[in-house]
C-alpha cells in the first residue's frame, strides 16, 4: 500500500507539472512531432519482432547448409537493418524537437511567475528554496527529457512484451511437472525471473533518490560559489581574501565529493546485481530450450527464436530493473519542480499599505508602521508630507529602516501597514549598490526600459555630466560593466539614468555614497540645474549637500521608533 501511495504521489505531482503545457497553444506542434514519434517507435518494435522471425530463418539456414536461403536471409537483414535505421533515428530527432518546444514554454512560463510573484525577492528575505537559478537551468531541462524518454521507453518496453510473449508461448509447448502441464512454461519462468529482480533491484536501489536530490543541491551550491567569486574578485582581491574563499570552496566541494562517493557505491552495488543479472539472464534461455533442441523438437532455429524472444520479454518486464537510476532522477527532479512551483503559487504577503495617486502632487506618509518579515516593527507611525518639485533628504543612522521605506514605496515590501499618497508620473529608485545589466553603456542608462539609441552627443553630454567621460570611446562595446567600473563609478553611471528617463521624481538611495565630497557637489549640482523642478527624495546618513537639497528632514522627528 505505501508504494501504491508513492507512486500515486509521483503520478499526481508528474500530472500538475506536464498538464499546463498540453492546455497550451503550443501543444499542437509539440505533440504532432511526439505523436509522430510514437509512430516510429511502434514500427520499430514491430521490426524488432520481424527480426526475431529473422533469426529462426537464418540459423535454420546454417543448420541445413542452404547457401542460397542463407544470402537471401544476410540481403533481408540490410533491408530491414536499413529501416530500423530510418526509424529509430527521426524518431529520436521528432522526440528532441518536441523535448525542445515543451523545454521553450516551460522555462518561458516559469521565468514569468518567478517575476511576477515576486518571488526571485521575497526569497532574499524568507528563502524557501535552494538555489532557484539551477531549478529554471537544469531542472526545466531534465523534466521534459525525462518525461518523453521514459514514455517512449516504457511503449517500447511494453509493445515488445506483448509481442514476445505471444512468440514465447507458441515456441515454449507445455510443460510437464509432477504431472501437473504447464502451458507456456518459458514465458511464465521469464515473468517469474523479471519480477525477482524487480524487487532486488528496488531493495538495493532505493536510496538514490534521496542520493540524486542531495547530488543535485551540493552541485548548485558549489557552482554559486564560484560564480561568486567572479562576481566579487574585485572586492576579494582587495581583501585578500583568496585562502578563505579557497578554504570555502574546498568545504563546498568536500560536500559534492561525499555524495558523489556514496552515489558511486550505491551504483557499484547496483552494477554488481545488474551485471549478474544480465548475465544469469543469457543463460537461463538457453537452459530452457536446450532440452527441446536436444530432443530433436527444436531445430536451431527455433532454439535461437526462443532465445530472442525469451530475451525480449525479459527486456521489456525488466524496463523498471534497467531504469532505476534514471526514473530515481525523474521522481527526484518532479519533487524539486512540484517544491518550486509551490513557492511561486504562494500568495505574496499582503500588507496593510494603502495606496493613492493623482497628478502633480505631493508625496504623503500618513501613520505609515514598517515591519520586519517576521513581524518585528522596523519604522512606526512615520508621518511626513514631501512636496513636489523639491528636493528633500532623509537623514538618520544606518539600520533604522529608510531603505526599507523605499522599498514599500517601490511596491515591493507587503511588510506594515498605513496610508501613502504618490504622485503620478515616471518614478526612479536609484539604490546604493547599483545594478548594471550586461550590455552597452546606453543599455545601462536606460535601465530598466529597453536598450535607447542615444545620439552620440547626448551620451558624450551625459557621461560628462556624471564625470566619466573616458567611457565614450567604449561606448559600444558590451561587457559586464560592473566587473570593469569601481563602487563610485558605478553608482555614477546609475545616475545618469536620470538625465536618460527623465523621471518626474528620483529616490536615491546614498546613490553616491562612494563618491568622493567634492565631485558628488559637482554632478548634483549639474542635475539641479539641468532639472530644477525635478522632485528628488534622498535618503543619507553620513553627508547631505546642503547646496543641493531644499529641505531636511531628520528620521527621529519622523516616527515614534526613531533613533
């Protein structure tokens, strides 16, 4: 009963992951590709049947010496060699096809609710879920691989049995035991054989699936280490930290190494039983049809026949046996796709806010109460009015929740409750670590809209206003520009975002809190007199340009938890 629970479990899981696609539009293309497939997979099982016919044929001709019958028979294998050929190979193509459109709408679909849920965010606050990034990558990519391969395998499989078996009881004539006639002997002895080794093979192998899923997480987690270390070798270079990161990545691998070291003995252990399974196997028809040969019943032909065909329905009942690995990767890669979908079906914590807009207005926080996830109170009873077309920073110590507040008017903090009244209009939240996408200087500046052609004399204008000009003569090229530029250089790059898209207000985050005092003076001036209505929220801690900012406001004037 608990195995009819798990693989009800698994069906039920496989079901809800496979069933969106086939409700899709694309389903039509990818499945007259697969049906076609299954097509040729049919007519191939039964060319497999033809050639087992074959082979009584052919080794009745060697026994009887017949040099005629015995070219025709090797000219009748090219033939149907030649067929099986054609089959099995477009079939495999029409399957890779299919795998690939099915791969297409799966990683499209859910890239889609991983944004839209928000929930590439909400993990960096409440993980849930380890390493989302190889769930997309290399999970999206198994499941439909593995979907069409064990479907196809297991028609395959399955049409070979029935074929086999009808052979094997006409070849295998019953048998007498104790008296007792036992009508399709061989047959009954091949389903007995397989069911046994069915069991062991499950007794023995069923702890690589916890195995594959342990596998798969230590390997995500090593490669983020390292793609960490691209990320950051600026930053580590500057520490010096090149022993502990190795020291880190030797412990990560050291994990890697133990699974896969108990993967390998599991899989030696499944060796041992498949390899004398397979060989017990080979004899066992032998042993069966020898007494028959020798009895002068069986010509070697029919000897040969039963053989094959004693072979094929140990093949096919042995479809679970020769799988095991494989279908413990399939339930392994459901699991982790059934635990991933889940997340992004989760609501996103609903907040209390309260949000208004109208034209040409001010920026109201009415008793706005900012908590942490777990319920903590990180801001209470903020109230403040900013008005339109000044600019006003927000001055208070680091860790009292200022970027947070930003966060909940972006939209994307569910966490408090209150009232705020925003503005209509283009807003653009510019934050203290900047993010600069792969691309080309003018991608970086339109950031987050598509890539703008800029006039070549706008953009020379607006890298001098931010005062990187030397990025001009590498104004076309594409690179990760954030490996490239230093923390001030990139946070000035950010800003001149503002000069791109012209925002109706700016919220900046200590956006140029790596910049030196004196050049910081020089760019904001420059963006005060090239906008001088231009509505700007600054939230700083450690310096305010007086010059640049209208009004001051100190947090702990603000709200009731200040500090």
């Amino acid at each position: 009963m608990a195995k009819l629970q798990i693989i009800r479990t698994f069906l039920r899981r496989w079901w809800r992951l496979t069933s969106p696609f086939w409700r899709s539009g694309e389903r039509w293309k990818a499945g007259g590709l697969l049906a076609l497939a299954m097509a040729f997979n049919i007519a191939n099982v039964s060319m497999t049947v033809r050639l087992n016919t074959w082979s009584r044929d052919f080794f009745n001709a060697l026994e009887q010496r017949n040099g005629d019958e015995f070219f025709y028979q090797l000219f009748l294998l090219f033939g149907l060699a030649a067929v099986s050929m054609f089959l099995f190979a477009n079939q495999k193509y029409l399957c890779g096809r299919g795998i690939l459109l099915w791969r297409r709408w799966l990683s499209t679909h859910y890239v889609e609710k991983w944004f839209s849920s928000k929930a590439y965010y909400r993990e960096a606050f409440l993980p849930h879920i380890d390493n989302p990034d190889q769930r997309i990558a290399e999970d999206l990519r198994l499941f439909p691989s593995l979907t069409v391969t064990m479907i196809f395998d297991f028609v395959d499989s399955f049409g070979s049995l029935g074929a086999f078996s009808v052979i094997l009881w006409n070849l295998s004539e019953s048998y007498t035991i104790y008296g007792t006639v036992i009508p399709g002997f061989i047959l009954w002895i091949a389903i007995s054989f397989v069911f046994l080794g069915t069991y062991l093979i499950d007794r023995v192998g069923r702890p690589l699936i916890r195995i594959e899923r342990q596998t798969q997480q230590s390997e995500a987690d090593y490669r983020r280490a390292l793609v960490r270390v691209s990320e950051y070798a600026r930053e580590i270079g500057a520490y010096e930290g090149d022993a502990r990161e190795e020291r880190s990545l030797r412990e990560r691998f050291a994990a890697v190494y133990t699974i896969w070291l108990e993967s390998m003995l599991k899989k030696r252990q499944l060796n041992y039983f498949n390899f004398g399974y397979a060989q017990i196997s080979g004899v066992v028809p032998y042993l069966l049809a020898a007494p028959k040969y020798f009895a002068g019943a069986f010509q070697m032909g029919d000897m040969m026949q039963t053989v094959t065909a004693f072979n094929g329905v140990h093949v096919s009942l042995s479809w679970f046996v020769l799988n095991y690995a494989k279908l413990a990767e399939w339930r392994a890669t459901v699991d982790r796709l059934t635990q991933f979908g889940e997340i992004l079906d989760e609501p996103s914590p609903s907040g209390k806010f309260v949000f208004t807009e109208d034209a040409a207005a001010d920026l109201v926080l009415d008793g706005v109460t900012v908590t942490l996830p777990d319920g903590h109170p990180l801001v209470q009873g903020l109230c403040t009015r900013l008005k339109a077309g000044e600019r006003t920073a927000l001055v208070g110590p680091s860790g009292v929740g200022k970027s947070t507040l930003l966060y909940v008017l972006r939209g994307i903090w569910p966490y408090g409750e209150g009232r705020l009244h925003l503005p209509q209009g283009k807003r653009l939240f510019l934050s203290q670590q900047p993010y600069l996408p792969l691309g080309t200087i003018a991608d970086i500046l339109s950031y987050p809209g598509e890539a703008s052609v800029l006039p070549p004399e706008r953009l020379a204008y607006i890298l001098d206003a931010v005062e990187l000009s030397s990025l001009f003569s590498e104004r076309a090229v594409e690179k990760d520009w954030s490996m490239v530029l230093s923390p001030g250089e990139q946070q000035r790059l950010a800003l001149g975002r503002l000069w791109v898209q012209e925002p109706a207000w700016a919220f900046l985050d200590e956006s140029l809190s790596s910049v030196d005092t004196a050049r910081s003076a020089r760019i904001l001036a420059r963006l005060k007199t090239d906008y001088p209505t231009l509505s700007v929220c600054g939230i700083e801690h450690h310096h305010v340009d007086r010059a640049f900012y209208d009004a001051i406001l100190h947090w702990e004037d603000l709200t009731t938890t200040g500090k």
